[in-house]
C-alpha cells in the first residue's frame, strides 16, 4: 500500500474513533442521568402527582436519547469493521494470488558465446514446459531454472518464435515441482482491470509487482520491421529479469507475458507491454510439436494512407486504408498481382512513395490502418488461407483474391 493511502486509512480511523469515544462518552452521560433520576425518585417520599409525570417525561425522553445513541454506536462500529474487513481483502488478495502462483513461476539463467544473462519463465504443463520469451535464451549454450525451493536444473530447448518474442523450454522434475499456470482469455480484457506480474528483476526472486492495464491492442515491431499486434500495456512494474514471466489477473490466470519496456533509461518507466495470452495460446501447441510457428504472410511493405498523400494520388482525403509501398519479390501479393508504388513525392519536407494500390477492406472488413489488416491477418488467418482484398487502383474499386503464404525466417 502506499504511503498515502495508508496514512489516510488511519486519519479516517482515527476520525471514526473519536466520533465513536463522543458518543460512548454522551452514553455514559445519558445512563448517569436516568440513575440520577431513579434515585431521585426512590429517595423521595412522597413525590406529587405533578413531580411524578416530569420525572416519567424526562425518564423516556433519556431512554429515546440512549437508544439512537446505541444505534450511533453499533452504526460506527460496523462502519469501522467493513472498513478494516475491505482493507484487509484488498491486501490479502494479492497476498493470496503470489502465494497461489509464486511456485509455478521460475528464474532462468542461460550463458551465451558472449556471456549470460537471467529472465523469468512460468510452468505450462505437468510434462515439465516452461513459456518464456525468445531473447531470454535467444542462442543460449546452456539454460537453468532455479524453483523457489532453490531447485535447480538444466533445461532444454524446444521451440522459438522470434516475431513473437516466445519460446517453450523443457524440464525433466518431480510431479511435485509442477504447478501449471491457466492461460485465461486476453480478449476480455479491460483498461483500468489490476495487472500483476510476478518475475526476477535484476535477479531478485520471485517479485511480485501490481498496477492496472493500461492499454490494450498496442503494436510493436520486431525483426524484418514486421509487426507484434494486439500487444498489453501496463504500468505493473517491469524491469530487466520479469521478461519472460507472467501478466496475472486478480483470478491467478495469466493474461500475458511480460516482455518489454518503454525507457530511456533501460529501467521501468511506467509503461511496460506483455504478449497477450491468446498469442500464447494460438502458438503453444505449434512450438511444441514443431518446434517454430509460421506466421501467415502478404508479402507487402504498407503505411497508412493519410490525407495528404490521398491528395496527391489524386483520391478523396476521406479515403483510409493501407498504401502497397512496395511488394516482396515471388511473395503472396506480387503472385496476386498487388502493385507497389511508382513514383515519389515532397509531403511535409520528406519524400515519400506514393501510386500503389491501396487496400481498404479484406473478406469484406473494412481495413481503415495497415495495423488494422495485419491485426486482422495474425489473429483469424493461417499460412494458406485465402484472403480477399478490396483496393483502389488509379481510381477505381477491385477486388483481389491472395493466398496468404508463411512468413520467411529472420535475417
């Protein structure tokens, strides 16, 4: 908790507290005026008839008081113990949750031509599969995993995807040593929802850090300038050695794999992104019994069309959609007989390839961005799949069939 938030707990406590001694204090006042008054009216002899009814007066108009003073009382003190009994959840359930999944997350250690390095990595199945990222044993001669009871043994490698930044390792341990983690759906989820990532930064155990999701469907580019879609945002902590390690949900299920920082620094700014979990899912299986994935592919280098360079191709400003800047020799467009640009112009002081065909829906979806095509093409598309695409070319409206061939490996 922070600093704030605990102080402030206990101002408001602390109000609360005084507020209940108050009325515990007119309580007593109260009790000691009707003993006052029962004693009055046992010690005297012979009240009158007039004397009697004030005291009778008075007596009930002091119970009335006693009684919405007892009603303070009970109001307060549940007012503190839903106070407490709240605060306590919010800690225990993130208490809970590490104590749930602190055993199924690992560090890992691997040494490379040029030295070594450490990252995190989490239990996939009771066949001993850990899912990790790619640069964490990225040309790795060796790999370990250390377990939080300080068991430590060698792993083997069993499938990388570099433009996804994954890979699945093997472990041969006890069944005891094995508690899988559940891939939950990234697809439900919300920005504001609490995020929480549990890794070895800088080699520090089994940290467990919290935040909230920050954004959803963010874009990174990776090797070959190809395109990580539908990328997780949060301000959870991440720092050198979470990589590889689990993005949780308050229900312990992993939401993502912590991968990368925003920092001009190379430690944690604020803005940290994590692979979603149905990447993982779409790919696990692949990596396993293959041992890569292949990616579908259109073979273009694209950019988004812009008013400006609308303009000068002499097309509506209103127009979106993705401008063919180029097509990859032998590769699914140029097969398909997708035009790249032809010719150059000035727009705000840079040169910029305009002329191609622009594409502006596939299999009917209107495609307003180039992320929105490849986002499209990664998440509901496979290698040899046929996609329609709906163009302009020099003016006019047409439609082309492509069959989606597999992206080529990294260079």
């Amino acid at each position: 908790m922070s600093d704030a938030w605990f102080y402030g707990s206990r101002k408001n406590d602390g109000n609360r507290g005084n507020a209940l001694w108050v009325i515990i204090i007119i309580f007593m006042i109260i009790n000691v005026g009707v003993l006052s008054y029962v004693t009055f009216f046992i010690d005297t002899d012979s009240p009158t008839t007039k004397e009697f009814n004030e005291i009778k007066t008075r007596l009930e108009n002091l119970q009335f008081q006693l009684s919405s003073a007892q009603m303070e009382i009970e109001l307060l003190q549940d007012q503190i113990k839903i106070g407490k009994i709240s605060n306590n959840n919010s800690s225990l359930i993130l208490t809970q949750l590490y104590n749930q999944t602190r055993r199924s997350v690992v560090l890992i250690s691997v040494t490379t031509p040029t030295g070594g390095g450490t990252g995190s990595g989490f239990i996939y199945d009771m066949e001993g599969r850990i899912i990790t990222n790619n640069h964490v044993v990225e040309n790795a001669d060796s790999i370990e995993v250390t377990f939080i009871d300080g068991t430590i043994v060698e792993a083997g490698l069993v499938g990388t995807d570099p433009y996804s930044d994954m890979a699945v390792i093997q472990i041969d341990v006890p069944n005891d040593l094995l508690r899988p983690l559940i891939l939950g759906d990234s697809s439900d989820l919300l920005v504001g929802e609490t995020a929480v990532a549990i890794g070895n930064p800088f080699g520090l155990a089994n940290t467990m850090t919290a935040g909230i999701i920050s954004a959803l469907g963010r874009q990174s580019s990776v090797q070959g300038n190809y395109v990580v879609v539908d990328v997780i945002q949060t301000d959870a902590a991440i720092n050198p050695g979470n990589s590889g390690g689990p993005l949780l949900n308050t229900e312990g299920e992993v939401i993502g794999m912590n991968t990368w920082i925003l920092s001009q620094t190379g430690q944690f700014s604020g803005i940290g992104f994590a692979i979603p979990s149905n990447t993982i899912k779409r790919e696990i299986d692949s990596l396993i019994d293959t041992g890569t994935y292949e990616h579908p592919w259109i073979g273009i280098q694209g950019r988004d069309l812009t008013p400006a360079i609308a303009r000068e191709m002499g097309l509506d400003s209103s127009i979106r959609g993705t401008l063919v800047v180029d097509v990859v020799e032998r590769g699914p467009a140029e097969n398909a007989g997708l035009l790249g640009s032809d010719r150059n112009v000035i727009i705000d002081s840079q040169q910029v390839a305009i002329g191609g065909d622009v594409i502006i829906g596939a299999d009917g979806k209107t495609m307003k961005t180039f992320y929105d095509l490849i986002f499209y093409v990664s998440r509901e598309k496979q290698p040899g799949d046929n996609l329609s695409l709906m163009i302009i070319r020099d003016g006019n409206t047409m439609e082309i069939d492509l069959t989606l061939g597999v992206r080529p490996p990294p260079t």
